[in-house]
C-alpha cells in the first residue's frame, strides 16, 4: 500500500520541526544571525612601575693618552730598538741616533767649562792677594774693585758653560728615543738609515695607552632640556654624574664584558652635532676595545616613577601616529590613541593615553576590527623593561 504524500500545506512546518530536534539533540546553540564569534586575543594588563630610562647613542673608543714620539735632534736612525705593536713601559727605548755628533757638542761643551773654571780660579786667587794690599794701600781701591769685578764675570763664565754642557748632554741622551708613556707603541714611522730632524719634528711613532680606555658619545640637547625639565618638576632626581652607568655593544652585536661610568659632560653643545659631548671610562684588560671603534653606548639614565609601559608588538602606527587595542569590561575591543615616550628594551613607555588596569592586546591584532567583541585567552601582567638595549 502505497502512502499518499503530504499536503503543501503541512510540508514546510514538519521540516522546521525536524530542524529544531536535531539541533536540540546535539546540545549546541548557534549564535545570532548575522554575528561573528568572538575573537581569540592575547592581552597584558597594564601596571604601573619604576623603570630605569636607558639612552641608546652611538660612541667611538679613545685612548685615555696618546703620546707622539718626535725626534729632538737631528741625525740619522740607527736602530729600532722596540717590537711594533707590543705594550712598553714609561721609558723604554725606542729608536738609536747616531750620538757622534752629539758626543763631540758635549766633549767641547765640557772644555769650555774647564776653561771657565780655570779663569775662576786665578781671578779669585788675585782678588784674595790684592785684600791685605788694599787694606795698607799698597794698591788702589781701583784695581781692588777691578778684582772683584773679575771673580764675578769668571763666576758667571762657568754658570753660562755649565748651562751649555747641560745643554749638550741632553742632546746626547734624545739620540735614545724613549716612550713617554706606558701603553702599546705603534708602527715605526721611520727605518734605520732615515734622517729626522728636530726642527721639524719628525714623528717617528706612537704610544697609546689602551687600559683603561674611554668611550666619548653625544647626548642630544633635546634629551637634556627634557632631562633638566622633569628634575625641576620632581620627577626625579640627577644622579651623580660618576654613578651613571654605561654598557657597550659592540659591532657584531655582542655585549662588552665590563661596565663603565661616566666621567665628563662637556659645558657647551656642539654646533656640528647638536648636542653635549659625554664620555665614559671603561677597563679594557684584554685590549678588547681599541681606538677609532665604533661601539653602542647604552646608559642608564634617571628612573621613571610608575611608568606605564606596552610591548613594542602592541603598538599600532598610522603615519607618526600610535594607538593601542584595549579590551573594554564588556569584551569590546577599542583602538584608543597614546602619546610614546622613551623605548626601554623592547617595550615602549605610555607618556599619556592608558591607565592603571586597562587590558591592552598583544597578539592577535590583525584579526580585530574596532567594536568586536574578544576573548582573551592569557592575560598577564605587564613585566618591568629590562634596563638594555634602549633607543
């Protein structure tokens, strides 16, 4: 027996029906027509704390003292009496000169002495004959006074010879070139056989002293009225100049082993840079910085109090424009504008815009549209900036 199909009329309502005990059944409910489900996100929730504000600027390594080795006397180089490159002590010979010259200058330099010594000596034996004679006036007053007259000029013939053969034994003891500093001497700046001469000069090498070794950097002016300006408002005290602390990076990216301080702060800007000349003094034990390297400078500077800080993955730009995502009570995502301050590791500080507690998403940016609502699958508490690798 075949059934006879259903009316038109019941067809439609029976397959409504059908439709709703099956989802039913199942025990799952459908969200309303037209609404997408919330987003997953990752959030942080903003805390407020005092974090170091550390500058980031680029720095070059000087020698604490670099000595130019000049010759003084004229001649011709015999030896060299260093290894290139090598540390030397205060004093350490260097280079030989040919000293015959030298010795001749002082040999006559000494007989001119013994000459005026002897001159000396006879006129202060006539001054001491002609006193008693003076005295019965056996002879004038006249030739007493020319005696006397003779002692002093030979007393001043010896003083003039003595200086000259001062003179000419220093000249013999420049023909040993010697460092003036204790450092590590550079390349010969001449060869055996070269003439130099102490009328120009002639730069024959270097020593530098490398340990320690100073780092000297440029703070923009604009970093010091800012500074300047929140320690008269009593944001924070300026620590000591010798109390702030400097790292370095090296060029290939590595982090130098010791920690510097700084120890100058020049009192006028540079007009070439536009800004305050610093430098800071570093150990170098292992020769590991050397002059005329480049290196990253990063120093901790003042604390900010109750500084509000966001990840740098959290930032949205829009031209020279920021803003962040914030997760409203209702899970409403909302982009809300902030005013960035100073860039501590990779986390940037909250001038203006946030507050205490508010929800900022981290991850998951892309797939939120302003006024959706969200789910926040982690939500921690903003960690404190780490104190390297500011900008």
């Amino acid at each position: 027996m075949v059934a006879s199909p259903l009316p038109n009329g019941f067809r439609a309502p029976i397959l409504g029906l059908a439709a709703m005990l099956a989802l039913a059944g199942c025990g799952q409910s459908a969200p309303p027509a037209g609404q997408a489900p919330p987003v997953e996100v990752e959030a942080i929730t903003v805390t407020p704390k005092s974090v170091d504000e550390v500058v980031d600027l680029p720095g070059r390594v000087e020698a604490v003292r670099t000595a130019e080795v000049r010759a003084r006397v004229d001649g011709i180089v015999q030896r060299r009496l260093y290894l290139e490159g090598t540390d030397v002590k205060a004093g350490a010979p260097l280079f030989a000169i040919d000293p015959r010259e030298m010795r001749a200058a002082e040999a006559s330099a000494r007989a001119a002495l013994q000459r005026a010594q002897a001159t000396l000596t006879n006129a202060r034996r006539d001054r001491a004959r002609y006193t008693p004679l003076v005295q019965r006036k056996a002879i004038s007053a006249q030739e007493f006074d020319a005696a006397g007259a003779a002692v002093s000029q030979g007393e001043a013939d010896v003083a003039s010879a003595q200086a000259a053969l001062d003179r000419a034994s220093l000249n013999l003891s420049y023909t040993t070139v010697t460092a003036p500093i204790a450092g590590r001497v550079g390349r010969a700046e001449v060869t055996e056989g070269a003439l130099v001469s102490a009328a120009s000069a002639t730069l024959m090498t270097r020593v530098e002293q490398l340990s320690p070794t100073y780092v000297r950097f440029s703070l923009p002016n604009a970093e010091i009225l800012e500074l300047r300006r929140r320690a008269t408002a009593g944001n924070f005290d300026l620590p000591r100049l010798d109390r702030v602390e400097v790292t370095l990076v090296l060029e290939d990216g590595t982090t130098y082993g010791h920690v510097g301080h700084l120890n100058f702060l020049d009192q006028a800007v540079d007009p070439s840079t536009g800004g305050l000349s610093l430098r800071a003094e570093f150990p170098n034990p292992d020769r590991v910085l050397l002059p005329g390297q480049f290196v990253r400078a990063h120093l901790t500077g003042a604390p900010i109090p109750n500084a509000i800080t966001v990840p740098q993955r959290a930032i949205q730009f829009s031209g020279e424009k920021a803003s962040v995502v914030v997760v409203g009570p209702d899970g409403t995502a909302a982009a809300r504008p902030v005013q960035l301050g100073a860039m501590i590791g990779d986390r940037f500080v909250i001038s203006s815009g946030l507050k205490p507690g508010e929800r900022v998403i981290t991850d998951g940016l892309q797939k939120v549209r302003p006024g959706a609502k969200v789910t926040i699958v982690q939500a921690t508490p903003a960690a404190p900036a780490a104190k390297p690798g500011a900008q």
